[in-house]
C-alpha cells in the first residue's frame, strides 16, 4: 500500500493594516480602562489614560511594523525624549503640559502591562516584553484582548465601548496617508434651491422683528479670530480649567502657609489642632469613598485630595484675611473655630477639584455623601467664596 503523505496547507497570515491597529488600540484601551471602575471615569483622565495607551501602542508599532508609520511619525518618533510622543500628543489634543499623562502612564498603565505579561493577556514577539505587534503573535494578541473585554462587559460591564468603532472606522487606506479625499459633489434640483431661498428669507425677517436686547449689538465687539474657536473640544475645556487650578493652587501646600500661621497663632494652639483633626477626618471619608475599594483608585484619590487640600487652604487663608481686616479678634475667632465652616470650606474645595477635572461619577452632592455633611452649611459658604477669593475670574 503506497505511503500517504499528509500535508497541512498553512493559511497565509495577512499582514497588518490601519484597520487592523484602530481597531486593536481603542479595544485595548477599553479593556485597560475597564481595570479601572472607580478611577478613572473623568473625561480628562480617560483622555489621558487613552494618550498613554496610543504611545505605548506607537512605540511598539514603531518596533515591529514602521512601515505603517508616516515619515513625520517616524522622525518624531526618534527625535523624543525616552521614545515617547506623548508630550506631542498632549500639546496637539488636549493642549496641556503632559505631566499628568505621564503620571498615568508610569504608575497605572506600565503596571497593568507588566500583569498582562504576567497573566499571558500579552505576549511579546521580543525580548524585554516588546513587540505585541510582531506578525506571529498580533492576532493571538487580538483575540486574547477582545475575549478578556467580552467577558469583563458580560459580568460587570455597563456598556460596549466598542460600538463607537461602527460609527467611526478610517477609510481603508495606509496609515498616515494624508492625500486629500475627493470631494462629494451634491446636485440639487431648482425647487430645492428655491425652497431654501424661501426658508432664508423667512428667517431674516423673523429675526427683522425680534425686540433689540443688549446682545442684539454684539457685532461691535470685537471679532473674534479663528483660533478662538479652533479645536475646542470638551477635553479641551476641562483641561483650561485644570490649568487655571493648578495656577490658582501652585504656591500653596497642604498645610497652613506662614500668612495663615500668623493669624492662626493669635489664639489658642487647640484651634490650629481642631483645623488639622477635621481635615484628617474628612480627607480617610474621601479616600474611603473615592476609592470604594478599588486598590488601583487610591493614587487618584490621593491626587484629588492634595488638589483639595490646598485649595482649602488658599480659600480658607482668603477669607481668614478679609474677615480679619474688618472684624474684631473675638469674631474672628468663633468662624476660624466653626467646625461646620471649616467642614463646609474644605467640602466645596474638593467639589472644585472633582469638577475640574470633569467628574462624571461624581457629581454634586456626591461629596456631601461621602464626607455626610448637611448641604445647608455648604450652601452658606458657596457666596463666602466667591466674595472673597477674587482669583476665579
């Protein structure tokens, strides 16, 4: 009987496209993101936490596939600083200093990187656990992300985050390719024309008989360029007003500044101490309730909390001085000794903070919850703090 010789026709792997990487990079940051529950679920760390992932996923493109890099992307590629663009990346899309993004990156993603090594979520085509995007091993990659995320949506999952993929997938083209795409040209019939002439006349004369307000003469102001309104973005936005935090809060510390001390030591030391003994109280109720027992939240809770703490302070001097400069020593006294105040002051400072940075999660009166305060005494400071701290405008 003759030999049979049995042979397995291999399929061919396909080789890697732009596809192929958009839909890996936004299926992997989700899944990275859904390791973090309690997090991050603000629209500026999510941004940031999805920068990070885009110059993880760059350098390894970088590594093992350069040929899907434009020649810009490639030369800024080499030209960074410890191979990294994410500094690129934060001044093009969210124009803000990288810090916090880099803070990200270093102390939650390169972690969680290290684990999915660990657990065999990943696997590396190189030495030194790089090149996920080897050509033997991308696809095991993709399917091991993709099954890791079913069953995260399946058990806890609120939404698929992967629908936005349906809506908004590039055309089928190399990546990095900028050849302009050609324009659609829409006929319109002459009854169509003729009915949107109508419909413009209609709205000018509507707008002819509207009652002139104090905005009707807006045309003399002065015109505004076209950077005024350029890439402005929700991200955008919160991250102007996390700047104008940080510069509100930069040269104070989480503790009295020697102005404060000053006034503070015309009294009796218990008062000092009563301020400190409040503060630790209600900084472990944020943390407790920040956290809600997500080990990986604690940083971000620690983060929020300074930011807090120092705005407190900055505010809490403020009013201190104006108070001082009109009122008597025994007046001064009984509100730099109210615990509901101080409570109050250091409530609404943190509620800033989470406002900055753009708290979906939570949102007022979430801090009234989490440090169980009554919202009548922090509605008595809400015109106290705007009256005095002249900074926010």
């Amino acid at each position: 009987m003759p030999e049979i010789n049995f042979r397995i026709k291999r399929k061919a792997r396909r080789e890697v496209t732009s596809i192929d990487l958009y839909k890996f990079v936004w299926t992997f940051y989700c899944f990275v993101k859904s390791q973090f529950p309690n997090s991050i679920d603000e629209v500026l760390s999510s941004s940031l936490l999805l920068l990070a992932v885009t110059d993880y996923c760059f350098s390894e493109v970088y590594i093992s596939e350069p040929s899907l890099l434009t020649e810009d992307g490639r030369n800024a590629f080499k030209q960074s600083e410890n191979n990294s663009i994410i500094d690129r990346l934060c001044s093009e899309f969210v124009k803000m200093d990288s810090t916090e993004a880099k803070r990200i990156r270093d102390y939650h993603l390169k972690p969680l990187l290290k684990q999915f090594f660990i657990q065999g979520i990943l696997k590396a085509g190189l030495e030194n656990d790089r090149g996920i995007f080897e050509g033997s091993i991308f696809d095991s990659n993709v399917k091991s992300i993709t099954n890791e995320y079913d069953t995260y949506i399946l058990k806890q999952g609120e939404y698929d985050n992967r629908l936005f993929l349906e809506s908004s997938v590039p055309p089928t083209r190399p990546l990095g390719d900028r050849t302009p795409s050609k324009p659609i040209s829409i006929s319109r019939t002459p009854s169509e024309l003729s009915s949107k002439v109508k419909r413009n006349l209609m709205k000018q004369l509507e707008e002819a008989n509207v009652p002139q307000t104090p905005l009707s003469n807006r045309n003399y102001l002065p015109v505004k360029t076209e950077e005024d309104y350029v890439k402005r973005t929700p991200i955008s936005e919160q991250a102007d007003i996390l700047n104008r935090l940080n510069n509100l809060i930069h040269d104070y510390r989480t503790q009295p500044s020697s102005d404060l001390e000053g006034i503070l030591r015309k009294f009796e030391p218990s008062i000092r101490d009563n301020i400190f003994s409040i503060q630790g109280n209600l900084s472990s109720k944020f943390i407790s309730a920040y956290c809600n027992g997500e080990e990986n939240a604690v940083d971000f809770a620690q983060q929020r909390l300074d930011h807090g703490t120092r705005l407190f302070y900055r505010i809490f001097e403020s009013i201190i001085k104006s108070e001082a400069a009109r009122c008597s020593d025994f007046a001064l006294k009984n509100m730099v000794s109210n615990k509901d105040f101080i409570c109050a002051t250091f409530a609404m400072s943190l509620e800033i903070v989470l406002n900055s940075y753009g708290s979906s999660e939570r949102k007022f009166p979430w801090i009234l919850n989490a440090l169980e305060l009554h919202s009548f005494f922090v509605g008595r400071v809400i015109e106290t703090i705007i009256m005095h701290d002249t900074g926010w405008f």
